[in-house]
C-alpha cells in the first residue's frame, strides 16, 4: 500500500478538471441508463415505429411538419389514458423514444441530441409531463407491486419497468429543458421559465415536485418499495432541485442580490473565479518517500536528490532565484500515526526530521531578484465578535475593565491598538447569515412591535416548507443510500439493495457478462453517490441564503444522523485509485450506442475501460463531500472538535494526493480548523501543509489557527452547543410556520357561559368510552366537599 502511494504521489499529474453544476450533456444523459438496459432502446424504436407506422403512411418523424407532429403525439397522450396496462407501457416507450431523440433517423450522435432537444419541447408544450405525473402517483401507489416486490427474494429490472420508463421520460424533459444553448427559439425560453416555475410551485397536490421524489425515497429505504428504481429517482430529484433553485453560479448571484437588499457592502471577490484561478499543489511528501531518497545516495547512484516536486506549493519558491536547488524537504507525514498527543519521534523519521541544513548558497546581488511572491488569492475577513473580542482583551489587560460591545471607544489604549483596529475594521465582513440572526432575535424579543414578518414566497421556501414536517427522514434516507453506495462500505444482510434497477433477469453466466456487470454494478454506485452529494450541498446552500435557521437545521439534522464519519469513512481508502476508475465502457454509452455499430467487447477492452486521466463523476462527489464537511464544520467548535476525535488529519493528508486546486482547498481548510488541536509535532512535521494552508485558505486575521494558544479557553461540551442551536432553530421554525402563532397574544374569553357553551371537537371513538370514563374519574373519586368550605 505504502508503495503503492509513493508511486502514485510521485507521478500524479495536474487534472485538468473544471468544476460545474454538472458534466456535459451528453455524460449526463447516458448515466441515466444502466449498461444492463441496453436491449431496451430497440425495445422503445419497436413499439414506437409499430404505432407510428399506421399513422404515417412511409414517412419517417423527422419528415413531418410540426403539426403532423403535434397531432401524433396528441394521439399518443389519448392512448395514455387506456385502462389495460400493457398498452400503456407501450405508448410510454414510444414516447420516450420520441424523447431520446428518434435515434434510428438519425446518423450522428449531434443529430440525435438535436432531435432530442426539439421532441422534449414539443411533448411538454402538448402536457406530456402532467399526464406522466398522475401515472408516476399511480405507479408510486401501487400496492400490488410493492407487496409483490417485498415478497420476492431477488428483485431485478423486471420489477420496475413501468416507474424507469415514466422517470426515464420525466428526467430527458428536466434535463433537456433546463440546458440552456444560444440558438434556443424565444418560444423554447418562454417555456424553459414556465416549467421552471411549474416544478418550484406547490402545484401537484399542494407541494412541489421534488416533494413526490423525496416520499420515494424514503418510501425505498423504509423497505415498503424496494423495486424503486432508486439510481433513477435521485437523478431527477437532484435535477430537479438544479433547475428549480439553481446551481452555483445563480447562487452567486443571488448572495450578491441578497447583500445589496440588505445594504451589506459587495463581496471581496467572486468565489468561483478565484477557485478556478488556482493551481493545484503537489503532494506533501509522505515518511516512505523521504526515506527512500536518503537511501539512493548510498546506493551509489550519482545525482542530485531526485526529490519529490514540492515547489508549487509554496507559490514563490519556484520563482524564487535564491531557493537552493538542493535544499531537502523538511516534512515528514505521519499519517497513520496522527492523534493530536504529542510525543516521541520514530526513530525512523528522527533522522528525516532532525538533519543539518544544507550550506546555505552563496548570496546574489539584489539586482537579480526579478519576480516578486504573488498577493494571496483571498481577501481578508474579520467578524464583528472578533473586533469586539480583540478590544475585550486588550481593555481589561491596558485599562482594567471592560465596555461590552462599544468596538468605538479607543480611550486609554495605546496607539498599536488603535491601528490593530483600523486594520480590522477595514477587513470587517458581515455576512447575510448574522443579519438574520440579528433580525431573528429582534422579532422573538418584541413580536407585537415588529409585528409579522413578510415571507418571500421564493421556490426555496416552499420546498423547506414542504420538507420540514419529514426533513429528518428525507436526511436520514439520503445517507442510508450514501452508505449503501459508498465504495468502502462492507456489504451487510440489513443494508438498503441499491441494485434493484441494474441487476438483470437472468445472472451472466460467462466471464464477459460478469466482468460488464461488475462494471456496471459500480458505475451505479458512482452515480448514486455524485447525484446525493450534489443534492445535498446544493440544499445546504439554498438554505443558508434563504436563512440561515434553514441551514442549521438540515445540517444538525445530518449531523446528528453521523453525516461527519460517513464522509470520512468514504475518503478513508485509496482517493487517487477512485478518482481514476474507469467503471464505464464507452462503446455502451448513450447516444454512441444507439449511432453506431456495436463492436465486439472482449475481456480485454472491459479492463483497457477509457484514456480519460480521471473519472468526472467521482472528483465531482468528492469536491461535493468535502463541502458539505466543510459546510457542517464551519465556525462549530463541537463538531470540529469532531474531526479531531475521529482522527481526520490523516484520512484528509491523503486527499491532498489529488492534484487538483479545488479539491485541495477545502481539504486545506478542513485540516485548518483543526491544526490547533493536532499538537506541536503534528504541525512541526507537516510544514509543507501549513505553508499550504497559509497561501490558498482565506486568512481570519486574529485566528490562532498555527499556534493553538488559545485551546484551553475553549471547553468541547457538544451537547450544550448542539442545544443552544435546536433551541434557536424550534424558535424559528415555530414563529415563522406555527399555525396556532402568537398564541400567547390571543385574547382571552373570560365569560363562564360562552366557554361552556364552545363546541368542543370530540374523537369519534369518544361515545364508547365515555360511561367507563365517567365511572372511572368522576363516580369512584371520593371528594371532599368539606375542604370547599375551609380556608385555603
């Protein structure tokens, strides 16, 4: 293992990986389909050419005017409605055909995206999507399919056909419409914004869309559905949400939006471009590497030590003239030994550890010293409790009390402090989430004087709202299913079968039917994986700028579900080998598969798999996983302290493996909230981190993030924190949702006779009860008529 990852550190290359909402259009739509449908295309073209053959006399689809068009598939939502259940699976293959783009017309793979593109418009624009809705309610209502299924003891493809091919429909409509290209018909736009706002509106049975898609899932992991084609359902359920809420770039510019609102000075700088804009760094170098190189010298070999490049991460090194070219690596990496206590070195490392430095080089002329270190990629930021906590302390240690929260009054200090903090106000940065805060415990504190809040009807709201009364089991079964799927989890007898929509009929019984099916098996996974981790950051985040109580509360949620250690069991094996794994076979990928002719696959092109460098998907899920950690950590002493406890700094150092700058950023800052807590000698031998962390995490700047100096003032009571937090966010969710609010303000009837005379709503089982309950609290209670009359 340990040579294996020298190997691989040394020779892993820059990825050439550019994050987004999603992958291209083309990748997406192929992972819809498991390699394990593949018959069924020829399925859809069949069935669909049968019916189209008697309306259309020899002409071809693509030859038809748009009314001809129109009117065939008016035709097929009629045929929708019929009662027999066979020939309505007929019909809704013929119009996911429709939907893939009448591919048996077509020659090339961009002629079948086009076709694709304009069918989608038209069946939405004839009600295709309401009419698959009520079937998917039917389907998703099906109790004999569902009883069926839990009887059986190996569920397979065939048990979810009809749910694959009306989900199949409904994800090529979201997913097509919601890609916006330049040469898009005004009329396209218009019905991009209509569907859009369809699916956020509460407008199937009082909730939105994605709604329907969350019963489905918990239905699958409360065991009552198990054929549920779950790949399928997450897929749309995260498109859904993409298309609804919007991705990231909308996000920016709703949180600049959001700040203008509340007179919030502009943002530093904008976050993507910055991401974007940074160069991965290499790999610290582990204690096995250093060793290595110490040996090669006395194995006779004549050369300088061929060291592991590490320049890049110290920005300036490479362009630094007086860096000595000899100069050793002064980091050791002792990943599995990593606990925070500090203690003795191995006697191995002491020698990578305590060597003498190398003869310094002979000193240049200034003159020489043209490139100067580049300005750090992040502004600055403090918070207003920083300036306040800064001034605390250096009040009571020059003046000898203390003024509360006046961050103004600089009397009595020296002049050092007066510029300490100038400079921190200059970098002060209020965010969105503690205006809301602020306004949050204004109105508890005076509801009758700020009277109601105005609550923006925005498709966030109503999809928290429509979420709050289940959100706990909607969290809960996300990360059943992220378990279920995670690569280094250990298959259990009581787990969710995730598998239920690629298995097939019939088990392969030849070495290349196996091979294809493993394959497919973790391509599956895979893409269960990247659609949660997605949907769940994308949660979090609409959350947070929405309110930030929204955010606490599906955090604390997946918090108190053990989200941390699942995501760190996840990283917790081989990263690199899982960002290159190569689970796919091109020749099978929709739309080349249904273009050209299928060549045929040998055991041997199975394992050759694609030329990529890296797999998407996975680098995808795991800059997803990081942020949601990142996300759940942030600013919380408790569960920082979290990672701490379940030895995290390794499990995250060799994350740093991957060389790419975004990935490696949010692992530098999970690894920089903690480094406090690691010990001395943690941050003694991984200089090469902190260096890192130094020059591509945000600097906080009065964070003792280096030192640690200031741990012993910080007690870790999770249980005290975790309580404060639920007892905000029940108050929120209570002033801002209650039906029954403002309840204590009511007036209050005082007169004997209209109170008695309410009308009092009774269970219906009230009737049978009610002699026994007379008989019980009222006839065989023996009361003291004396004691009325006796003073209290």
């Amino acid at each position: 293992m340990q040579a294996e990852d020298m190997e691989s550190s040394m020779e892993s290359p820059n990825l050439e990986f550019e994050y987004g909402d999603t992958d291209t259009l083309t990748a997406e739509l192929s992972e819809l389909y498991s390699y394990t449908e593949e018959p069924e295309f020829a399925l859809n073209r069949d069935y669909f050419e049968e019916d189209f053959r008697s309306h259309a006399r020899g002409r071809r689809w693509i030859e038809l005017t748009l009314e001809e068009q129109r009117t065939y598939v008016m035709r097929l939502l009629d045929a929708l409605e019929v009662t027999d259940r066979d020939k309505r699976l007929k019909v809704a293959r013929a119009i996911l055909y429709l939907a893939q783009g009448v591919f048996d017309e077509c020659d090339t793979e961009v002629d079948v995206l086009h076709w694709s593109r304009h069918n989608v418009y038209l069946l939405y624009d004839m009600g295709i999507f309401t009419a698959l809705l009520e079937l998917l309610s039917m389907e998703i209502d099906n109790n004999q399919a569902c009883s069926s299924a839990v009887r059986k003891p190996a569920i397979s493809l065939a048990d979810s056909t009809e749910l694959r091919v009306l989900l199949s429909i409904m994800y090529l409509l979201v997913e097509t419409i919601r890609v916006q290209t330049e040469d898009d018909r005004p009329e396209w736009r218009a019905a991009r914004e209509a569907f859009k706002n369809e699916l956020g509106s509460p407008l199937y049975n009082g909730e939105p869309f994605a709604l329907l898609l969350f019963t489905m899932v918990t239905k699958f992991c409360s065991m009552n559905a198990p054929h549920f084609p779950m790949k399928k359902v997450l897929l749309l359920l995260w498109k859904t949400i993409l298309f609804t809420l919007g991705g990231f770039e909308e996000l920016q510019e709703m949180k600049v939006r959001g700040r203008e609102r509340l007179n919030l000075p502009p943002l530093p700088e904008d976050s993507i471009k910055v991401v974007r804009a940074m160069r991965a760094a290499s790999p610290p170098a582990s204690a096995m590497e250093l060793i290595e190189q110490q040996q090669q010298p006395k194995r006779g070999r004549r050369s300088r030590r061929p060291l592991v490049k590490q320049d890049s991460l110290d920005t300036y090194n490479e362009r630094d003239p007086f860096k000595n070219d000899d100069a050793r690596d002064e980091e050791e990496d002792p990943e599995d030994t990593d606990s925070g206590i500090e203690g003795e070195v191995d006697p191995l490392d002491r020698d990578v550890i305590i060597q003498p430095p190398p003869p310094p080089p002979p000193l240049r002329p200034p003159t020489e010293r043209v490139n100067f270190p580049k300005g750090l990629p992040w502004a600055p930021k403090v918070r207003e409790k920083d300036i306040e906590h800064f001034l605390e302390t250096s009040r009571n240690k020059f003046i000898g009390f203390t003024l509360g929260n006046d961050t103004d009054t600089l009397v009595g200090l020296p002049r050092p402090i007066h510029e300490s903090v100038k400079t921190l106000k200059q970098h002060k940065y209020v965010s969105i989430a503690e205006v809301q805060i602020k306004k949050e415990d204004d109105l508890q504190q005076c509801p009758m004087t700020l009277g109601e809040e105005e609550v923006e009807e925005t498709p966030t709201e109503m999809l928290y709202l429509g979420m709050l009364p289940n959100l706990s089991q909607y969290v809960i079964a996300l990360l059943k299913l992220l378990l279920a799927a995670a690569p280094t989890s250990k298959a259990k007898t009581d787990s969710i079968n995730i598998l239920a929509d690629v298995l097939p009929e019939e088990m392969p019984i030849t070495v290349l039917q196996s091979m294809k099916l493993g394959i497919d098996v973790n391509r599956h996974k895979e893409i269960i994986v990247k659609a949660i981790s997605a949907l769940l950051l994308l949660l979090l985040k609409h959350f947070k700028l929405n309110h930030i109580y929204q955010f606490e509360i599906v955090s604390q949620h997946l918090v108190f579900a053990n989200c941390i250690p699942l995501i760190l069991k996840f990283f917790n094996q081989n990263i690199m080998s899982y960002i290159s794994a190569k689970n796919s076979i091109f020749v099978l990928d929709f739309p080349h598969c249904v273009v050209h002719e299928m060549p045929e696959l040998t055991a041997d092109s199975l394992e050759a798999g694609d030329s990529n460098q890296f797999c998407w998907r996975n680098l995808f899920s795991c800059i997803n996983l990081l942020r949601i950690l990142n996300k759940l950590t942030k600013w919380k002493h408790s569960r920082t302290m979290m990672l701490v406890v379940f030895k995290s700094a390794p499990i995250l150092k060799r994350a740093l493996k991957v060389k790419q700058a975004m990935m490696q950023l949010y692992v530098l800052k999970l690894l920089k909230i903690q480094t406090k807590y690691l010990g001395r000698q943690w941050r003694k031998s991984n200089m090469k981190t902190m260096s890192a962390i130094y020059q591509k995490v945000r600097h906080r700047l009065n964070d003792d993030w280096a030192y640690g100096n200031d741990i012993d003032a910080r007690p870790w009571d999770f249980q005290a924190e975790e309580c404060a937090l639920r007892e905000s966010i029940e108050k929120f969710n209570s002033r801002r949702y209650d039906k029954n609010k403002n309840g204590d303000f009511a007036p209050v009837d005082n007169c004997l006779q209209s109170v008695l005379g309410q009308r009092v709503e009774l269970p219906e089982d009230f009737h049978y009860s009610y002699e026994m309950w007379l008989e019980r609290e009222v006839f065989s209670q023996p009361i003291q008529w004396e004691g009325l009359l006796q003073n209290p």
